[in-house]
C-alpha cells in the first residue's frame, strides 16, 4: 500500500510542477517575450563556420540544439559524402543546391528537400553562384564524415 502512495504523491507533484510551468510561461507570452522576428538574408550576420560555408543565426543555437539558419555554399562547394544527427530542412533562395545519395543526384533550385538525420548523402553548392538557403533543424547542426 505505501509504495501505491508514494507513486501517487509523486505522480501528483509532477503534475503540479508542469501546471505551474506552463501557466508561468503563458504569462511570459502575454508580456510581450514573444514577437516577430525580421531578418533579410542579405543583410544578415554570416560567420564563416568552415571553408567554403557561412551562417547566419535566424533563431537558437546550431551547436546547441534546435535552430534555423540562413547558410551559404561558395560556389563550387564540396561537403563530401557525411550524415547529419538530426534532420535537416533546407529551402533555397537562390543558386543551387546540390544532392546526392544512393538513389541519384538533385539540383535544387529555389525549392526545398528534407534530409533525415542519419542520411548518407553528398552536397555542394552550384559551380557558378553556389547557394543560398534557409536550413533549419531540430537539433544541434553536425557533419559527420561518412566512409
């Protein structure tokens, strides 16, 4: 009988804790924490992240957790052949970008495609304008180099 209750007071605790939280953070909505965000793509703040790759936070975090972010190729870019954690979304602007796995190649245009996390693929950037693209993930954003 003690075990029952002690997993019913705690079961109600829990519930409790959440109430609180959410009616603590619907305040914070109603106090004007939530608002438009505007952000041109061709006058945001890129940082180059590795040769050839820029990115500019949209929201959150890419090396944190969930995020978006509009990214650029050079022309002529090379990831080579790698898989991602997370999912990826990706909706380009302008040029083109490049895709290949085993089921074929694609050039994406202004457009967008999905990449499942765990995907092994290849992508790139046009050879001439290279790409520009809004990318937006889950989770944190990583390349990890596929044999």
């Amino acid at each position: 009988m003690k075990p029952s209750l002690l997993f019913v007071g705690v079961a109600a605790t829990l519930m409790i804790a959440w109430f609180i939280g959410r009616v603590q953070g619907q305040q914070e909505q109603g106090k004007g924490k939530e608002k438009v965000i505007f952000i041109s793509a061709d006058q945001a703040n890129f940082h180059e992240t590795v040769k050839g790759v820029s990115m500019a936070a949209l929201w959150g975090d890419a090396d944190e957790g969930a995020h978006a972010t509009f990214t650029k190729f050079v022309p002529g870019f090379d990831a080579g052949m790698h898989t991602h954690t997370n999912d990826v979304w990706i909706v380009v602007l302008k040029g083109a970008y490049l895709y290949k796995d085993d089921t074929g190649e694609k050039r994406v245009g202004a457009g967008s495609l999905r990449v499942p996390g765990g995907k092994k693929h290849w992508s790139g950037g046009d050879t001439k304008e290279g790409a520009l693209f809004y990318e937006e993930s889950s989770g944190k954003f990583d390349s990890i180099p596929a044999e």
